[in-house]
C-alpha cells in the first residue's frame, strides 16, 4: 500500500487528488496539509511513501518545504506539481530533493502512475524531459550554486568531491545519463548488456547519494560534466 501526504493550499485541489487516490485499492492518503510548514511537520509525523507537493503555497513554499523534508533523511519521496510543464520552479524543486515533477492538470492515469513509480525510487520525469528542463533553467541558477563552486580548487570540470568514489565507467555512464539518454541507448552505443547499464546507474546512484535519476542529472550539471546545449 503507497501511503501519500496531500500537499496544497487549494482545497478543491486537496479534496480531488484524495477522491482519485482514494479510490486506488494500493493508495491511501495519511493526511492533508495547507501550506509547506504544515507539509513539513505532518511528513515528519506520518512518514507517508510520496509527499505530493504544490510549489505556490502561503508561507513556507513547496520547494523550501521538500528541501527540509529530503534533508531529513527519510523515506518520504515528494512529487512536485507545477502549473506549467517547464515552470522555472520545478527545476528548483527538482535540486532541492524532489524526485520529478507534473503539471497539476495531468490525466488522472499519468498521476496515479507517477505516484506508483516515485513510491519505488523511481524517478518520474523521462531523461529527455529532464534535458529539457534542466537546459531552459539551468540559466536561471543564482551565482554561487555547485555549478560555479563544486568543481574542486582548480575549476576543472569533473573535479566534483562526490564523483571522487566512481570509476571510469562509472564516470562516463554519468555523463550521459546527464545527456538525458536512457538506459536502453546507453547499452548499445556503449556496447553493454542493458542489465550491465542498470547495475552502473545505481552504483552512480549509492556513490553519490543520489536519490534517483533524477538527482543524478542534476550533479551531472553541477559537475560540469554536462552543459546546456
């Protein structure tokens, strides 16, 4: 059963995702929160599998509010939802911990089915979407993020401390994970059983704490293995 915490400041919003939920015979949903300090507070209490989290809400928003809940080392996986397919805010939820993102008017399956697949660490968004996003934002990151600093004293890319554990495989898998290709492309233009390809990606995923693919894209970016194309 994936236990989730409703997260949004609208509560016709709130009362139509429980009804959906609700009506799943592996879903149900633990608690209802308004804003973010409240999202905080009851994940912390509740420990439900997914946070299903709006990003505009009064007070604490949705993504300081799934920073603090990922922070916290727990299970709990958030969903962040947007307005807009490429809202510049779901790539900042994206780097504060989420493990992918969907607009709000998504079809009832497309949601159900992103919940199923955050509940088992899977991340929701496609890699080539994740290109996409991550290219359109990537501009928007303020001076000072692990993109400028986390590149050793030397500035070189790739000198991240967290890739220090990863082999060369490993290393090059990485980039082109952060190049959006999937796991399928990444077997045959590497000449690698597909298997070979899943068994990097979550030694890349433990290595680096990553908490999904997701995550992985992302330090892949801050790295500098990958750039905005």
């Amino acid at each position: 059963m994936t236990t989730v915490l409703i997260a949004d400041d609208q509560t016709l919003q709130r009362f139509g995702f429980r009804m959906l939920l609700e009506s799943q015979d592996d879903m149900t949903v633990l608690g209802e929160a308004a804003n973010g300090s409240e999202a905080v507070r009851m994940t912390a209490e509740l420990n439900p599998d997914v946070v299903l989290m709006d990003v505009r809400m009064p007070g604490l928003d949705g993504i300081e509010a799934t920073r603090r809940i990922t922070a916290a080392g727990d299970r709990t996986r958030v969903l962040i939802l947007t307005t807009f397919d490429l809202d510049e805010y779901a790539y900042s939820g994206l780097r504060a911990g989420a493990s992918g993102f969907l607009v709000k008017d998504a079809q009832p399956e497309e949601l159900l089915a992103g919940i199923r697949a955050v509940a088992t660490g899977d991340a929701v968004v496609a890699p080539s979407l994740t290109r996409r996003l991550l290219d359109a934002y990537v501009h928007h990151l303020p001076s000072g993020t692990p993109q400028d600093t986390d590149r050793g004293a030397q500035g070189k890319p790739g000198q991240d401390p967290r890739l220090s554990a990863l082999t060369e495989r490993e290393r090059e898998i990485l980039t082109v994970v952060g190049r959006g290709w999937t796991n399928t492309e990444i077997a045959a233009r590497l000449h690698l059983a597909e298997s070979t390809v899943k068994t990097h990606v979550g030694r890349i995923l433990a290595k680096t704490n990553s908490r999904d693919r997701v995550q992985a894209v992302i330090l892949a970016y801050d790295a500098g293995l990958v750039h905005p194309s």
